[in-house]
C-alpha cells in the first residue's frame, strides 16, 4: 500500500485537498520514504510514544537483532490509498526481490559483524590518526571492535546497504522537505547555475583524462564525438516512459551515475506531457548540464575499456580478430540498441530483429540494449561481458570515476555525518566538497615523520616505508590510493633528495624520481599539474575578460568573467585558504534558506514596516526575492562577479 501521488490527488480530490495532503507529506513520513525505514501506522506511533517503550528482537546472545524491513505493507487509510495498479506491481515486485536477495547475505553481515567486534583494533588520536603507544610495552594500544569507532562505521554501512535506512530516524522528514525546498528555490530555470555545473563537470572529465589512469585525453576526444552524435536521441527521451537513446541506456545498465531507481515513472503518469509536468521540470536545466557531463566521464572511461573475442584477441570494430589495441571495438560499441523478448528476456539487435515475420516481432519489445554476438569479455574482467560478475566489476569502475569527479549524491552511500538532521542540511549540495578534499588529501597524516638527523627534524615518509595500515586500499579499483595533492609532494621530497645525490643533474634526478613511482601515483601528479594550470589559466581569463568588460560596459565578458572566476574558485577551493573559506562561508544552503525566510518575514511583518525610506529599493522585496524560485532572474551579474573578486 502506498499514499496517492500529487496527480492522483489532484484527479480524485481537488486542489484544496491535494494542498493539504501535500503539507502534510511534508513534515509525515510515507510509504515511499523507504529510506526512512519500515513505517508504522499513525496509532502504532501513538501506543509506543504512550506506553513509552518500543518492541525490539534480541538473538539468542541478548544482542538487539536488526531485521530486513518490508516496505508497503503497513495499514492505510483507503482514501490515501493510490490505486495506480501497475506502480503498485511493479514496487511489490522490486520490494520482494530485494528482499530475497539482502535475505541471502543476512548471515554472512552477522558473521562479520561478530569478528569485527572481536577483532583488536589499533587505536589513533587526532585528526591526523596518530598511533597510540603504549608507555609500558612500547606496542600500539588497542581495543576490541566493539568498542571502535570501527563497529560504528561498519554500521552506518549496513543500516544503508542492508537495511535501507539511510536516515538515522524517521524525523528526518523535516530536514528532506527542507533540502527539496533549497534545492526548489536555489536550482529552479537558474541556468547560471547548469553554466557553472557543465563547467565544472567538464573540467573534472578533462583532469581525469589528463591523469591517464582511467583514460586518457584521446578518449574524451572520442566521447565527445559519441556524446554529440547522440543528442537527438536523448532529447527524445525527455519525458518518454522508458529509454530509447544508447547512451541513457549504458548509463541506467551500469548505475553510471549513481542514481539507480526501480521506477523511472509512475504508470499514472502514462503520457509525455503527465510525465513532464512535475517540480522536476524546473530543474532540467541543470538536471542536462550535470546528466551531460556524467554521461561524457562514462563515455570516457568505456572508451578506454577493449573488447576481446572469441579466440582471445581484440575484436576489431568490425568484427574481425585483431591484436593491435588501437583497432580495437570499445566496450560502449560493443552494445547497440535492440530488442527485449518479452517472455524469455532475450535480447536481439535491430539487424536480427528486421529478418522476424510480423508475427514475430509481435514478441518484441524496443529500447533494449543489445550485445555484439561476437563480443565475448572485456578488458577489465574475465567473465562475459553479460554475466552478472562482468557488470559489477563495470559498474564499480564507473562508479568510482563518477565519485571521483563529481563528489558523492548517491542516496545509498550516506556518511554517517549526513544520516543526521544536521549533516543533512550542512551537506546539502556540498556533496562535491568533503569527496574533493579526500581525493586531494587521502593520506596526508602519513606523509611526515619525525627525523632527528633532518634539517628540519621531520622528512616525508618514502612509500616503501609506509605500513600496510597506513595504506587505503579501494574496493572499486581494487587497488592502493592517496590523495593527489600527497602523491605530488611525495614525489617532489623525492626529487629533492634525487637532485643533491646527483649533483644538481635536474633531467637524470627527475627521471629518477618518476621512474620510481607507480602508475597511480603518476597519474595523480598529472592530475595535480592539469589542474594547477587551469586554475592560472582560468584566474588570467577572468582578470583580462572582467578588465575588458569594465571598459567596453559590455554584459556578455561579465558573464564570461563570472564563470571562468567560478571555476578558478571552485578548483582554487582545495588549494587555497582564502578559496576555501569563500565556498565554506556558508556551508549550509538549506539552514540560510531558512535563516533568510525569517529574516524577510521579519521584515515585512515587524516593526520595520512603519520605517520610511528616502531612497533605494523596498528592502522587504529585496529579502524575498532570495528565498523564492527564480531568484537568477533578478540576480546581479556584477555584483555576483565582484563577490568572487574580493
């Protein structure tokens, strides 16, 4: 059982009544708040606030036990019932399954919630997880797991992945209905704002290719080849009911944006104008700019994965056995848009689906993605490519490039900070903030150690003489990482040494120093380098471009101004003091919405209404206008570029 949507409302019970249930969705759990965890009817609520107590499992060991919720089975009241048939399928169906699937691995959590509970766990202090000794042994200090930090981490995890939850209580209503308000006024027709988000989106795909880890510059090149080539098609999904452009369908088969949902729409929604017509609308401007720039990284990185056949070698482009790697089909040229065998689930391409009868074709359905025949497993994974090991392996790939560049808005992967109110408002579109400060600063507590026979009496550490504990090992990648911004200093201390044993020989001790380096570390300092560049390339722009406006009062190079400033700030952030305490100034969006709605209530309603004002504009309109949609309509280009500025 879920409530009505707002069309449904709308449809059956009118506008005043559609206006007070949509109120009260605002502050009440739902259904459909499934990330709230497994809801309770209202007398439910009531009985266990009265008898002050809450009915909890305990395993045989006296332990609370955490169960699998079962979402939409709870009682509701029949006019709040929707009675959208096929959502209600189609949601039962999703909610079982994963049921099913989180029911299997059930024991395998418990087990290894056990042993970490048992497990010593060497304890640290300080920001910089500095290793407590102890005095008497001179060994590390530990402690039993569950009495870690560790225990509380892994937790948070399970509470996410397992159990759904990626709210610590259900209140937590509040602070959603508050973040899609924010997101409502801050976000609705700003296309300054989808400007600076494909901007920015651009620039992290571009550094990314720079670093040659993932991919390299050429397989931008070719995305954006691919990306263009694509356009009309995914135009042409706005507001369709299901994908039909290639592109759409690589990103939703591998969770490339890491936005996966079990419904794309609800079935009362059944036509393109239904569809469109939602909140959603409002931000499709930078809903293009962000899903654009997500789908070029994706391009990217597939461009760079090569498909082998049959006998083991490459498989040309067409179709044919090859071991030059260059002449090699791409992983995303390897699917074509096909067609869906409704009964078996097979897939066929559009050649073999011509050669059907009529009566054949009948059994198909269109917008399906389809596999080379000759296509057998890709570079990246020894399973085939359509097994179900092969997509993980794909999907892990693209999800950590997509986290790297774009920061973390995945519903499903919540720090902990951020499953409370607070963190949920603090956090609300800063998602790119704490990600960008870790992938530029992973590892820097294990940068220095003390040094007594050093200069300074500290030196950095050599990677080899890093511990396996010191090391941060990435289940994405399956491999060791460190910030950028750490790998480069580690490389310029070792150059240094290199350069005085030989004897200020700069190209022998570069050479040195670099060959020395792993492939990881190596691209992390042509990270490092391309985006130190675009910053004085972007800072230089902005200054020549604002200079230029300012002489010939022209409004078009301060808006150019403004976003190359933009960008330089954004990237600056991670670098600078001054930068980052630009961006951190206000580091909770939704809390100034709401400081701001008070600020202008109290303005228009307090005692300053009887003040007189001789000149300038009525500062009560003024307050208002920054806490309602649409605000970028009378926001002021100059003023916004001199704040950047300063």
């Amino acid at each position: 059982r879920i409530n009505k949507t707002t069309i449904e409302r709308f449809i059956s019970d009118g506008v005043v009544n559609t206006i007070k249930e949509e109120l009260k969705d605002s502050t009440k759990a739902r259904a459909r708040d499934t990330d709230l965890g497994e809801q309770k009817t209202d007398d439910e609520k009531l009985k266990a606030a009265l008898d002050n107590k809450v009915e909890i499992l305990v395993n045989g060991a006296g332990v609370e036990k955490s169960t699998l919720p079962i979402h939409f089975r709870g009682e509701l009241d029949e006019k709040e019932q929707s009675y959208d048939v096929m959502t209600l399928l189609l949601l039962d169906y999703s909610q079982a399954s994963n049921f099913k699937n989180k029911l299997k691995i059930l024991p395998i959590i418990d087990a290894i919630r056990e042993q970490i509970k048992e497990a010593d766990v060497i304890q640290t202090a300080t920001t910089l997880d500095l290793v407590k000794i102890n005095k008497n042994t001179g060994l590390p200090y530990s402690k039993k797991g569950v009495d870690s930090n560790v225990i509380k981490a892994f937790e948070a995890v399970i509470a996410q992945r397992l159990f759904g939850t990626a709210f610590d209580n259900p209140d937590m209503k509040i602070a959603k209905t508050l973040t899609k308000w924010t997101s409502f006024i801050t976000l609705s027709l700003n296309w300054m704002s989808a400007g600076a988000n494909f901007l920015q989106g651009s620039a992290a795909t571009f550094i990314e290719g720079a670093s040659q880890e993932f991919y390299g510059k050429k397989n931008v090149a070719n995305a954006w080849v691919k990306w263009h080539s694509n356009i009309g098609a995914n135009v042409g999904d706005i507001g369709a009911n299901k994908y039909m452009s290639k592109i759409n369908l690589l990103a939703e088969k591998y969770d490339a944006l890491m936005n996966w949902q079990a419904m794309k729409d609800d079935f009362v929604r059944n036509d393109r104008f239904k569809r469109m017509i939602k909140t959603d609308l409002l931000f499709s401007l930078n809903h293009v700019a962000e899903t654009s720039t997500q789908q070029l990284m994706m391009l990217s990185a597939m461009d760079n994965i090569k498909v082998y056949g049959a006998d083991g070698k490459y498989l040309s482009k067409d179709g044919k056995s090859t071991e030059n790697r260059e002449e090699a089909m791409t992983l995303d040229e390897a699917w074509q848009v096909g067609y869906l065998h409704l009964k078996s689930n097979k897939t066929i391409t559009e050649e073999q689906y011509k050669k059907l009868s009529a009566a054949e074709q009948e059994e198909y359905s269109e917008g399906a993605l389809s596999l080379n025949p000759l296509a057998v497993r890709s570079e990246i994974s020894e399973k085939p490519i359509e097994s179900d090991d092969a997509q993980h392996t794909i999907t892990q790939r693209l999800n950590r490039i997509n986290l790297k560049g774009f920061g973390n808005y995945s519903a499903s992967n919540k720090s902990i900070v951020k499953r409370t109110m607070i963190g949920a408002l603090v956090g609300h579109m800063r998602g790119f903030l704490i990600q960008g400060f870790r992938e530029r600063y992973k590892g820097i507590n294990k940068l220095y150690m003390k040094d007594s026979e050093a200069k300074l009496k500290f030196r950095t550490i050599r990677r080899e003489e890093l511990r396996f504990e010191d090391l941060n090992y990435n289940m994405q990648t399956n491999q060791f990482e460190e910030g950028s911004y750490v790998s480069t200093l580690r490389f310029l201390s070792r150059f240094t040494s290199a350069l005085k044993s030989s004897k200020l020989n700069l190209t022998k001790s570069k050479q040195e120093a670099w060959e020395e380096l792993s492939d990881h570390e190596k691209a992390n300092i042509r990270r490092t380098l391309t985006e130190a560049g675009l910053i004085i390339l972007l800072l230089t722009t902005s200054v020549i471009l604002s200079n230029m406006a300012e002489d010939d009062d022209d409004e078009a190079l301060l808006y150019a101004a403004f976003f190359t400033r933009r960008l330089y700030s954004e990237l600056y952030t991670y670098a600078s003091v001054s930068e980052g305490t630009r961006t951190l100034r206000s580091p909770a969006v939704s809390l100034s919405i709401v400081e701001g709605t008070i600020d202008a209530l109290r303005q228009t309603l307090g005692p300053q209404i009887l003040d007189e004002y001789e000149s300038g504009e009525n500062k009560a309109y003024i307050k208002w206008t920054k806490v309602t949609p649409f605000k970028v309509l009378t926001r002021d280009i100059e003023a916004s570029l001199q704040f950047l500025e300063k």
